[in-house]
C-alpha cells in the first residue's frame, strides 16, 4: 500500500497555525510575518507536504514564475542579478526561468508566447539591444505591463527599468584616474549601439573635456564587452605611437582581457600603464593584479526589480507607474591603477 500524503491540515497541526495561514504562506508568503513563514516551512519539511502546483496555478490563474531573459548566458557579470530576482520571487513563492533573447531575438511573438501559454506571470528584459520591431511588438502587447527592463533599456521604450548611475560611474573613474596624475586617458568602449556603450562612453568624453584633457581620437578603442574585444583592444594600444598612460575599460571583462594581453607583451599594471574597468564582478577582487572598478551592486539591481515586476503582477490596476529606478555606484580602488610612472 503506498504512503499516504501529507495534507495541509497536517502542516497546519505541526505549525500550530490554521489552515488559511498555510495556505496564505504558501501561496503568497510576502503578507506573513517572518516567524510565520518559518514554523510553516518547518511544517512542511517535517511532514513531507508537496503542493499541487498544478492545481494553485489553475485555482489562482497563474504560472508563478517569470521569466528572465539575457543577452549572454555565459557572461558571470549576470550572476548576482540572477541571485537577486531568484531570492526575492522565491520569498513570494514564485520561481525564476532563464533564457537568452539570442533563441528568440528574431520574434517579439515567441517572447509574448511565454505570457500568453501561462508559461511566465512577467518577464524581466536584462538586453536593451533588442530589434526594433520587437520592442514596438513589447510594448502595444496587452501584457506590456508585465514587462520590465533591467540593466540595460531601450531609449524611448515605455517600460519602467532599473538600471545604474552609469554616467556617474565612468565620470568616477576619469576623476580617479585623474587624481592619481595621468592627463593621458584612453576608454576602451562597449559593443557599437548598446545603450551602457554610450551612456558611459559620452560620461567620459564630458569628463575627460571638462577637466580640460586632450583626447586623442585613437584613445577611444572600440569594445564589445568580450575578453576578445579587450585583447584586441590591448594589441591597439601596445600599436599607438602616442600611448595613454592609463586606460578606462567600459566592463571589467575588458580590462581583464586588456591587461593579460599586455602581459604577453611584457608590459606591467599598473607601473606601465593603469587600467580599471566596469562592474566590479566576483573575480575582480582575486584577478592579479587585483582590479579597480566601478561596482554596481548587482544583487539590489535583481531584488529591486523582482520586487517592481511582483508590484505590477500582484497589484496590476495601482501597480505601473513607478519610476525609473536608479541604483548607486561606487570606486573601488584595487591594485592596478597608480600614479604614471
């Protein structure tokens, strides 16, 4: 004979709760308080309780889950981004899917099938390179309210977005650079049309004039995020008659990239040249040498816009009309940048 189930009577007995709390706490644990949702989830541990899934989502007409989608899925720099969305759905009860908009960048319908088969309650956009035709087919969609931008946007879009103080940071790290001596300041840039490229690429240019430096056309390199690029991008400068002696990586991807290439060529970071990058991801701190960046602290990025994304989708007729939400960078001073020798 096989086991019998545990019931939610049985998680409410073991919890000493009833069982409108269990089933509050299961369904939407965000409206109880801590010490609830903890008894409860030992509760159900103890008991072995399983949720019918199936029938929550058709009893409650959703999928609890939603959908994330990425430009690279190898890059680690989405990592903590990730971490955030997954910890804040999870304390909702809702659950993460993962894809890259490179499966479905052709199709702005295959994107709203995920909505429309009940697959995703929403989906947040961490790509803001996304085909024109994609964004209009986004935004005149009739789940359009669903859908969130994260990190990167697109420019004109009305979507709400939660995104970095961009222009702050690239403005930061000139000025740190700048403070440590050097007048001769090169910016390796982002992919040709991503949003973060120009954003942080025009921050530099404003900040590099308005501390009246020269800026060389040659020490504007073309990028793409990649450690191909910042290869590329070292091979460029190792070439100029005229070198920089420090150099602004628009993502710390880069600037790793930039400074083993020099390594390979016999030049040292920082006594040769300094070099900082964008981002200040998990490695940054172990790298040799250690790398100065710009954080951006991915992991709020996430929860903050897991966070708008459930007000929308828990609250759809008040939620909608927040602001865009800014997140605060800041300079981390590590080994590879120093004085001009």
């Amino acid at each position: 004979m096989a086991p019998k189930s545990s019931t939610l009577q049985d998680v409410a007995r073991v919890a000493g709760v009833s069982t409108a709390t269990v089933s509050r706490t299961l369904s939407n644990p965000n409206v109880v308080s801590e010490s609830t949702r903890t008894r409860v989830s030992e509760a159900v541990k103890t008991t072995g309780y399983r949720i019918n899934r199936a029938a929550r989502n058709l009893r409650t007409q959703r999928a609890h889950s939603v959908l994330v989608l990425l430009p690279d899925l190898a890059n680690p720099f989405f990592s903590e981004i990730l971490e955030g969305i997954s910890r804040e759905l999870s304390h909702r009860g809702y659950s993460m899917l993962i894809a890259s908009t490179k499966q479905v960048h052709d199709s702005g319908e295959r994107l709203l099938d995920y909505l429309d088969d009940a697959r995703a309650d929403g989906m947040i956009i961490l790509d803001g390179g996304l085909d024109p035709d994609v964004v209009s087919m986004l935004e005149n969609a009739r789940q359009t309210k669903r859908i969130l931008f994260a990190c990167e946007w697109v420019e004109g879009a009305d979507f709400p977005t939660v995104r970095c103080e961009n222009r702050q940071g690239a403005r930061e790290a000139v000025n740190h650079l700048y403070s440590l001596g050097h007048r001769k300041i090169a910016h390796v840039t982002g992919p040709e049309g991503n949003v973060l490229m120009h954003t942080r690429k025009d921050a530099f240019v404003a900040q590099i004039s308005e501390l009246g430096l020269e800026l060389k056309p040659e020490w504007i390199i073309a990028g793409d995020f990649s450690i191909s690029a910042g290869c590329a991008a070292a091979q460029a400068w190792i070439a100029m008659e005229d070198r920089s002696t420090a150099v602004f990586c628009a993502s710390d991807q880069l600037a790793m990239a930039f400074i083993a290439e020099l390594s390979r060529h016999g030049f040292r970071v920082p006594e040769d040249v300094s070099v900082m990058g964008f981002d200040d991801i998990d490695f940054a701190e172990q790298f040799i040498p250690a790398l100065t960046s710009i954080r951006q602290d991915r992991l709020l990025i996430g929860e903050t816009a897991a966070n708008m994304l459930m007000g929308r989708i828990e609250s759809p007729n008040t939620g909608g009309d927040e602001p865009i939400a800014i997140i605060p960078v800041s300079l981390v001073v590590r080994e590879s940048t120093a004085a001009p020798g």
